[in-house]
C-alpha cells in the first residue's frame, strides 16, 4: 500500500513539475506573440499591421491558449492528487500550506480566464476573420479582472520559490530535515 502511495505521489508531483513548465513557460510565450500587436506599455493596437498578421497573430494566442489551459488542468489535478497522496502534513510544513493556499486561490480567476480563451479558440477554429471580434476577445482577456491574472501569475512565481526555499517548517529535524 505505501509502494502504491509513494509512486502516486511521485508521479503526481512529476505532472506538477512538467505541466507547471507548459503552462507557465506557454503563458510568457503567449504573452510575447500577444504583445506584438498592442502599442508599448499599453492595450491600444499598433495602427500599421496587417490584416492577415493580426489575424495570424491571434491564431498563435488561441493555439498557445489552449495548450496552456491544458497543462492547467493537469497541474490542478495532480495538485489535489499530491496532497492527498503525500506523507507531508500541512501544519508542519507551512511552505506547502502556503503553496497550496497561493494556488489554489485563483482557481477561479484561472477558469474565468479559460472561458475567455476558450471562446478565442473555437473563432478561432471556426476559420472566422472577423477582426473585430478577436480584438474584443484579446482586449478583454488582458484587462479581465481588472488585473487580477497577473497577481495569480506573481503568486504562481512565489510557489516556485517557497517550494524551493522550504520555509516555515516544524517539527522533529529542523529546517535541514529531509
């Protein structure tokens, strides 16, 4: 039983640490492609692209969007399966109650979000040139929440850091225990 424990709980925390890569290395990547259409530091809209690069443009966002929603599921997933398969208590290990806490908040905001790309890719894969539609689409993305995505995002940054530093640990060992 603790063999079949210790390998679900290993393997869930491999699908955190892949799917984590794929979806936040896809959310930068989408950024940067996004980025190209609007004005610096703004969400106003370059005035001198071409129709049929902004449209292409606005495939990339919705092809990248969705493998990002993927990895997103996958790392919720395996998230829940982690903590409920590992040995580590959350009381003891305030890193990971911390963790646990920064991720899981934004949740919604992430399915709010998804909504949003969701309906982005299926334009997209309807073969639809309507610009102005994908325009509305991509503006409402980035202001959504009034931006509340890029606060999950800093958290998301800060889970990284928390499971790499491992504060906030009690018990038996010390801080050096394994």
């Amino acid at each position: 039983m603790t063999d079949v424990r210790s390998t679900v709980e290993k393997s869930s925390l491999f699908v955190i640490a892949a799917g984590t890569v794929c979806w936040l290395g896809g959310i930068n990547v989408r950024a940067m492609i996004g980025f190209t259409l609007l004005q610096f530091g703004t969400l106003e809209f370059k005035s001198n692209i071409q129709p049929t690069i902004e449209r292409t443009v606005y495939s990339l966002v919705a092809q990248s969007s969705f493998i990002v929603n993927i990895a997103y599921v996958l790392v919720v997933i395996a998230a829940v399966v982690y903590l409920r398969t590992t040995r580590l208590v959350l009381k003891k290990e305030g890193w990971l109650m911390i963790s646990a806490i920064l991720f899981f908040v934004f949740v919604p905001v992430e399915i709010y979000t998804m909504v949003l790309d969701v309906r982005m890719w299926l334009l997209d894969m309807s073969g639809s040139n309507d610009l102005v539609e994908f325009r509305k689409l991509f503006i409402h993305r980035l202001a959504a929440l009034s931006g509340v995505p890029m606060i999950a995002l800093l958290s998301y940054y800060t889970v990284i850091g928390l499971a790499i530093i491992r504060p906030l640990r009690r018990g038996a060992g010390g801080p050096d225990r394994p």
